[in-house]
C-alpha cells in the first residue's frame, strides 16, 4: 500500500466504498475482498425502475461526471433518476494495486491480478443489486473505457440493460489501439525508477509518467485542435505551458500500476469473448436501445470503427459527437460538447423500451 | 565516431559522397566538412535543363526512391531526367552524429550541432551547382521531411525550382507534429544507455529504440491499417510477428544520435522563417507549380493542412493520395500507391511553367 493523498475527497469529492466480497477473475487471480467506490444522484424510486449506471474510464473517476455531466438541466438529472457511478477496478479509488491493504495485501503494487472489463461489471452488478436492490439499469452510459464496460453490461446482462450509451469507446478493442496502449504502459515500465512495479512512491516514476501523459498529448486530442490552440481556453499561453500546467501534472499524480492495471484491461477490451471471438453474435445479443456515440474527431476510437460496431447491435443509432478536442473532448471543457451530449442521451432516455 | 553497416551499399546500394566544404548553419554552429550522399540516374542535357531533386525524409535515403519511385515506366524515368537524389544531414550517409570524423570530430555524437531543413537545402544547392553546373530544377520532390526540404526550396530559391512536389508534409511543422517529435526523442533520450548521446553503440540504446519504433506504429499506420491487417501482405502473421520483424529491427538498426538530428530538424520546420512569421508571405514567394500530395489517411499530416498551405501557394494543386496505410504508405509497398503518384509527378512534369 502506497499513501498517495491524489486519491482521496479532495480531488475526488465525495464517494462512498462498499465490498462486494470476493471477486475470482476471469484471468484466474482472485480479489479477496473487492471494494468499489462510488457515489450517487437523486433518490431510487419505490419501484427501483429508475437506476442510471455510470462507468469510468481510464484515469478518470466519478468525479468528471460530477462536475460535467450530472446535475439540473442536464439529460443525467438527479430530480428524475437514481445515477450511480462506480468506479472501475485499478482507479485508485476502487481496489486497485496501490490501495491493496488488509485482505487484499497478498495482490498489493506488482502482484495485482490481471482484471478485465468483464470482472468490473460483475462486480458493479453485485454492488446494484445486493445493496440497492437494482435488477434493472434505465440506463448504462461510459465513455471510452466506460464505454467498454456499457458494451459489456449489454451483452453480458441483456435483461438488465434497457438503454445503453457507449461514447467514444468501442465493445473490442481495435489492433491500433492495442498498440498505443502498449506504447503508453512502456512508457511507464520503463522508467528505471518503476523498479518491476515495487517503487516507494509514485514520484520514483515522475519520468515515465511524463512520457506517459506527453503520448496523450499525440493522441488523446485532434491535430486540428492543437493548431487551433484550444489551450488558450483553459487559459494556458503556451501549448508547452499546458502540457507542464495540466496533463503532466495530471497524470503524475496518478498511481502507476494502478494506470498499468487499467491499460492492460481497456487493451484486451472484447466482448465477443462470450461468443468464441464472434463479435456480430455478441453485440446480436443487445436488447438495450443503444446509441454509439463516437467523437469526429478522436484519433484512436475514429467514428468508423465505432460504426462498424454499431451496425452489428440491433436497432443501434450513430450519434457522432462534434468535438475537435478529440478524445479528451470527453473532459466536456468545450461549450458545445454538452449541449450534444444532453441531447442524444435526453433522446435515449425519452424512447421507450 | 561509430561503426554502424547500416550506413552502407550494403543496405543503400551504391552512392557517392561529396563535400560542399564548411556549412555555417542557421542555428549558429558549424559543419566543417559537409559532406553528402547523393545518387544519380540519367543524364544531364548539355543544356542543364532536365535535372530532378529528391529530397529524403526521417530515416528514409535515397534507397527507397531506388526501390519504388524511380525507374522506366515511373514519372520518375532515367531515360528523360536527370535525377538526383540527396540524403539529407543526419540521415547516417551524409555528414551525421555518429559518422563525423576527420574534420568534424569535433562535432561528433552529442557535440553535432542543430542542423535545419534551410541548412540541408543550402547544402544540396551547392552540390547540385558546383558538382552539375544546375542551376534551374524541373522538379523538387520529396515525401514527409523531403516535402519539408521541397517547400524549402521554393520559398529559399523559387527562380531556380519549376516545379514543386512536396507528398505527405508540411512547409510549416504543426503543433500537433512539434509535440509528436517530441515524444519521439523522449523514448530514445529517457534509456539509460543513451548516455547523453556518448554510447558506445547504437544496441546500447536498443530499448529506447525499440520504444521509438513502436509510437511509430500507433501514428504511421492508420487506424484502419491496423484493423486490415496490412502486414499480411508483407507475409507476416500477427501484428506483433510485424512490429518484431520489421518495424523494431527498421529503426534499432539506426544510430540515435542521427535520429534525434533529423527529428529535431523535423520539428522545427518552418518556411515562415525568411518573413518573419508570415506564412502566407512565405509560401507566397513561391513561383514553381505545384501539386501538394497528403496521404488521406495521415495520422500526423492530414490532408487538413496540406491544403491549409496549399491555399497559400499561388497556382498550387492538391492532389491527394488516396493510400489506407498512412504516412507509411510512403514505403510504396501498396499496389494502389505508386500509380497515383506517378499519374500526379507525370501530369506535374507535363505542365510548362
């Protein structure tokens, strides 16, 4: 267990942590004693018939959605549904390699077991139904990894799932992608200072996690949005001074193994795992209403590949999100990016099922 | 100084080198003796007046313009020009880090001093005249760092090109690029065996340049390369048989220092130098016809802003490439690919200027 203060209320806010007991792996590992965090909106109806589920993605957590996404005058409204957002397995928040304490000692830092998007949503289901009783989700909505775990809640749990939003994210992960989060995970396991995954402290890895968060500075926004210096609206006089005023900072006060546990995960991404590799049998199963929700431009989860998906789950919609931020346009900084999203999930959440 | 066979005939077939003497370069520093690899085809008109120049672009020589672009039945044909084509500084043939000797050991490894595309083209333009008696181009062409040096050209000495190709490049780096470069010499300079340039061999620095090749993976293919399995067509069986046999052993096969030398030239790219900023001035100057060539699929130089600067080139076409592989469609190994390329160079060389 590592003391890492980034993990905690004051960046986070609020949140709550529950154990849904012992969570044997699809890898074959076993969490012990598999907590999740995560916090709620609005009040669960009598019925139980009005349960939103948000999931996470990678390094961020439910508080993106708070500040962003939740709230009055939003699609995602406390007065009119019951929103949980738990946090993904390795978020730092959640049981994750640099919190593994107590029972989970035995898979701290190194020896963290290798999670899939699958074990997050048998875990997130546990977590539904033993402590709110929720047999039914109105809605489950991600956005890239979140979105991986939509996809899965959808094909894994057909009659749970009404409605289904994966935005910017895909249900198997792309050959390109498996690359770049091989590149990003190098970048880390690199750095000497990592030391096999047993460093003292997240600052041992400073280096690589700057390689890190420079990588997403290639892909994780568009070429146009770097010539357009959108910056400048987060009130940065340099791209230089962005990268050392933001996402530098952001991403090295992050946890490295817990960033290595989520990579691998969001890497071997599919859902067609449940169907001998068939992924059109798979995303066939989906009885959710489902609206892919690709960002134009997002370099790595392009609309193309999230179309291809989207023809394959009955009775789908493409909503393509303009947002020349790209895929980090999912941080909803851009004035126009909300308004689109609010839009297409009003629309999902006004259809009948 | 350093013994390195990849910078040979073994691996480039047969060249010439030349001095072009002492070089004072933009950026303050000095190349003693500078010398450049150049190969020819064809033969000079008594009247001069049939000369070609290719330019070379990041870790590519004039090998590869041998191997696809040039030839009888190409636009490129010995029988009706004389071609030239020139390595550029810090390509491992001509003058590099970790081949200065003799006069310019003292610029050697990590003492090479920053080198410019305006200082390659300085370079080459001497050759061509005190070597050849050239003082007029048919035709200045070149892919990525080459379309770089071509631009170059125009601007620099636009009453001695007549026509311009610059494929897959930009006269001005973009952000976006300068970023990417960047990240690119992170994962060479961050391995401990990089020694601050001072190795002792370039498989000192294998795993950096390991890293290098594979953030060339994520952004010199396309998305949609990778999900058609391209390497299948050049007989390998898995993306990672491709990565190990061909990309890894591509770029480790190289010398750091010479990498780092063209990456920084790359990054710091920019006509706009001779006019204080203006761009539009710059690319303004240029009388040559030109055909501006993206590759469609471009992760780093999208068609975007090629033709953002191709609008600015007075006269100037755009001819885009349609080519899935990306950027690296450079290589030409794609059927569909030269063809394209030789119907735009034929149309371009027909043109009277």
């Amino acid at each position: 267990m590592i003391e890492n203060p980034f993990y905690g209320p004051e960046f986070h806010g609020e949140y709550e942590v529950a154990s849904v007991g012992r969570l044997d792996l699809e890898e074959g590992g076993t969490i012990p004693d598999c907590r999740l965090a995560f916090t709620t909106w609005g009040e669960l109806s009598p019925e139980k018939d009005n349960a939103v589920l948000i999931t996470t993605w990678y390094s961020g957590t439910h508080q993106i959605w708070r500040d962003a996404y939740v709230g009055e005058g939003h699609a995602l409204d406390p007065s009119r549904w019951f929103i949980v957002a738990i946090d993904q397995i390795g978020s730092g928040l959640s049981v994750s390699p640099h919190n593994a304490d107590g029972d989970n000692a035995s898979i701290a830092m190194s020896n963290f077991p290798r999670v899939r998007i699958g074990d997050d949503v048998v875990a997130q289901e546990r977590l539904l139904r033993e402590r709110f009783g929720i047999e039914r989700l109105q809605l489950v909505v991600g956005g890239s990894m979140g979105a991986q775990q939509t996809y899965e809640w959808a094909v894994r749990f057909p009659e749970k799932v009404l409605r289904a939003a994966p935005i910017a994210g895909t249900a198997q992960n792309t050959p390109h992608d498996q690359i770049f989060a091989d590149v990003l995970m190098a970048a880390i396991t690199s750095d000497p200072g990592f030391a096999d995954g047993e460093y003292k402290s997240n600052a041992d890895v400073v280096a690589g996690l700057t390689r890190h968060a420079d990588i997403w500075g290639v892909m994780g926004f568009s070429t146009e949005a770097w010539k357009l210096e959108f910056w400048r609206a987060m009130e940065f006089d340099s791209k230089e001074a962005f990268l050392d005023g933001f996402l530098r900072p952001y991403f090295t006060a992050m946890d490295p193994n817990d960033l290595l546990c989520m990579a691998w995960k969001w890497q071997h991404g599919d859902v067609a795992r449940h169907t001998g590799g068939d992924l059109a049998a798979a995303l066939g199963r989906i009885t959710a209403k489902t609206y892919v929700m690709p960002i134009d431009e997002d370099m790595f989860f392009p609309p193309r590949d999230c179309r291809a998906e989207q023809e394959l789950v009955p009775g789908a919609e493409l909503r393509v999100i303009e947002e020349v931020l790209g895929h980090l346009g999912l941080f909803g900084v851009a004035p126009s990016y909300m308004p689109q999203i609010d839009r297409h999930l009003g629309e999902l959440l006004a259809t009948r099922v």
